[in-house]
C-alpha cells in the first residue's frame, strides 16, 4: 500500500523567516523519519509530500496515494488545521485522523468547550473574547485562567495566564488580541491535577491506552503548562502514569465520551483538569496529537507497554477500517 506523507516541517518555516514560536506546532526530521520507519517496518511503502502547498502541486500534477497519513497543522487561519483533510476528502483521497469538521471545531477551543458542554460533559465556565469591551459585565469568578483560542503547544500561556484581578485580565486580554490577532478564551480556573488521556480508534472501537498526570518540577516557574515549559519538556515537566484504578476509570470514561462525541478518529489526546471536589473536567481535545516518540501520546503509550511502531499500527488499522468501504468507483478517479 502506497501511503503519503504530509506534514509541516519545523526547519521549512525558519529558513522562510518564521519565529520558533511560530513553529512550535510543526515537526522535526526526526518525527518524519520515526514515522516513515515505523510505516516501513509494518509493510507500507511512504511517499514524503510535505505541507498544503506541496499537496496542492502533487494534486494538480495528478499524484495519488492510497492513503495520506496526515499530520499538517497549517499556519494561518481557524481552518489552518482543516486544509488538508478537505482537499483530499475534494480528492476522494483516504487519510488518518479526524476530519475537516472535527479539525476546525476543536482548534477553536471556545467552540469546542460548546459542543462537549452540549453533550452533558463538565467543563469550566468561560467567555470567548473577541474584544477588550466584552469584559464588561463579566459572570466569571476569580482566578480565571486566559489563553489564545486557537493555538497549540502553549503558545500565548505563560506565568501570566492565572488572573485574579480585573485589571491584570483586561491587560493580559489586551495583549492576547494584539499578538496572535485571534479572540482570547477566558475560563474559570480549576485548581487540581492536570491530566492527559491518550486515545487510539474510531467509534465503538475507540480505547484509552493511558492516563497521564502533567506534574511541575522545582525548576518550573509557575505551575501552568505554558510554552515554555512544553519546549522544555526534560527540566520543567514530570509525566507520571495514573495507577488510581477509581480515577482512571473517571478520566477514561469522560474522555471517551468526548472524543466519540465530538467525533475523533484514529488517535488524539483529551485534556482534563480535577476541579475543586476532585471531579476531572474537559480542558481541551488535540485530534492532531504529536508523534515525535517523545510526545505525550508515543509517551503514554510507552508507558502502557505499547511501542511506538504498535501505535503506529493501531493507529493505521483504525484508519484502514473506517475506510474499508469506500465506494469503488470512488477509487477508481484516483488511479
């Protein structure tokens, strides 16, 4: 099976002028080649597209793949995640993950926190800020916590993101707006433990492969899982595998509610934080969760006994699945 390859490539975007920041989503060479050789090592032979604007020439020059394994956050924009899953989906090209919809709902975090609102699921109370006067009024309680809507890797969260006062929101709010020109979500802040949940599969076949709780060490500068902290990962961050079997089965069930509710596919990560009588609550989903081996889903996975090259597989085997019946006259335009 003949499988392609996009993705955005950290080094791409620095030699065209962009900030590490700015790149912070993206991924290094040695990601691609993890996953190029996990693919091989299971039997698929790889092509490296590389990002949209790759894709698109690929595309009108008539190349076609069996499947697109996609990992392509995009730069600009509330679809920036969206933009490759459409134009193959325009293609009729199968690919892993979620889809267009999903990938747009959950970049914006505040549309994303509606929709597992509508589904019943506990989440902390916030308001989406567009603008500086839609403070006024405002129903929340101190301390909120305050971060672009539609950013990942923690871009925009630093020591800063926990207000307690009027004045230090409207000023964090304020330079929010300014530097990623994008609204600010702003949400009561939780004070327990922060955990991620790994998940692998679609639907029915969806499973929890572990719990992770997100731990500070002394070296941390504050408690918040800021940028800074995620780019330095080694000194700032602690993992540790949740073994509490009562909590586990909390956070499990309440992710998978969620991944299956807003309609994930293949493998991502829900985000979750206990609020003050130590009830886990929806923080954030990454349908895109990163697949450098020492991300946190390769992480979870290893610690649960599960290599990166079986996750790969899970991962693929969902996606081969859930794409079994596509129509073959649907097939044939792409050959």
């Amino acid at each position: 099976m003949h499988i392609g390859l996009t993705y955005d490539l950290i080094t791409d975007y620095l030699r065209l002028g962009y900030s590490e920041e700015d790149t912070a989503e993206f991924d290094t060479e040695d990601t691609i080649a993890s996953i190029t050789n996990a693919l091989h090592n299971l039997g698929f032979k790889t092509e490296r597209i590389g990002n949209s604007h790759n894709l698109l020439t690929c595309l009108v020059k008539g190349k076609r793949w069996d499947m697109v394994f996609n990992i392509c956050e995009g730069l600009y924009g509330m679809g920036r995640e969206c933009l490759v899953p459409a134009l193959l989906d325009q293609y009729q090209i199968p690919y892993t993950f979620s889809d267009p919809l999903v990938l747009c709902i959950t970049l914006n975090k505040g549309m994303a926190k509606r929709v597992v609102r509508d589904l019943g699921i506990p989440t902390p109370d916030f308001l989406v800020v567009e603008a500086e006067n839609d403070l006024t009024g405002l129903h929340l309680g101190f301390p909120l916590f305050v971060k672009p809507v539609a950013e990942g890797s923690g871009k925009g969260i630093d020591e800063r993101s926990i207000v307690t006062n009027g004045r230090d929101l409207q000023a964090v709010c304020s330079a929010l707006l300014k530097r990623f020109r994008q609204p600010v979500l702003v949400e009561e802040y939780l004070p327990g433990s922060e955990f991620t949940v790994g998940i692998v599969g679609t639907g029915r076949d969806s499973r929890v492969i572990g719990v992770l709780e997100i731990m500070y060490t002394k070296c941390a500068q504050s408690e918040v899982y800021s940028y800074l902290h995620k780019k330095h990962y080694q000194r700032f961050i602690e993992h540790r595998l949740v073994t509490d079997k009562a909590l586990v089965k909390k956070c499990a069930d309440l992710s998978l509610k969620v991944w299956n509710g807003i309609g994930g596919r293949d493998a991502g990560r829900v985000d979750l934080r206990l609020d003050k009588n130590g009830e886990p609550c929806f923080i954030e989903v990454n349908p895109l969760a990163g697949l450098n081996p020492d991300s946190d889903l390769p992480m979870l996975a290893r610690f649960n006994g599960i290599t990166y090259q079986s996750l790969l597989k899970m991962i693929m085997d969902s996606a081969l699945k859930r794409t079994a019946n596509l129509p073959s006259q649907l097939r044939k335009l792409n050959n």
